[in-house]
C-alpha cells in the first residue's frame, strides 16, 4: 500500500472501505437470494423446502457476521479515541 497517495496501490483508508463495502454486497445478495427462494417456494415454483431453509440459514449467519464485524469495529475506533496522545 502506497500511502503518499502517488500511482500505485490504493490507500489503506480505501482498501477498507472497499472490503466493507463487498461484504456488505455479499450480505445483501445472499438476503436477497433468500428471499427469492422463499418467494419461489410460496409461488409454488419450488418444491425443495431444505434450499429455502439454507437460503435463510446461510443469510442470517452473514448478516449475524457482519454484525459482529461492525461492532468490534466500532469497538475498536471507540478505543482508539479514548487513547491519550
């Protein structure tokens, strides 16, 4: 990582917020893939009950995941502006 910013990599600042960002994007399609599914089963275009709870299962533990992400996160920043310079 370059930090004065010249060509090359990214900062670390955008690097970041690029890993939040495809992870929120992961959660957000796997949700949305739950949903879809849960939809198709209600439609009855769907028959197979066990991909639907999986769906549903996969997507809550991202999102329980990212959860646990952002709040250890902002753990950490908290920590950091308690510190004394």
């Amino acid at each position: 990582i370059n930090p004065s910013g010249g060509s090359g990599s990214k900062p670390s600042g955008a690097a970041f917020q690029d890993a939040l960002n495809n992870a929120f994007q992961g959660v957000d399609k796997l949700q949305k893939n739950a949903h879809a599914s849960t939809e198709s089963l209600l439609r009855g275009e769907s028959e197979d009950l066990h991909k639907v709870a999986l769906d549903q299962q996969r997507a809550s533990l991202a999102f329980d995941l990212f959860l646990q992400v952002r709040n250890k996160a902002v753990s950490a920043y908290q920590e950091i502006m308690r510190m004394q310079v």
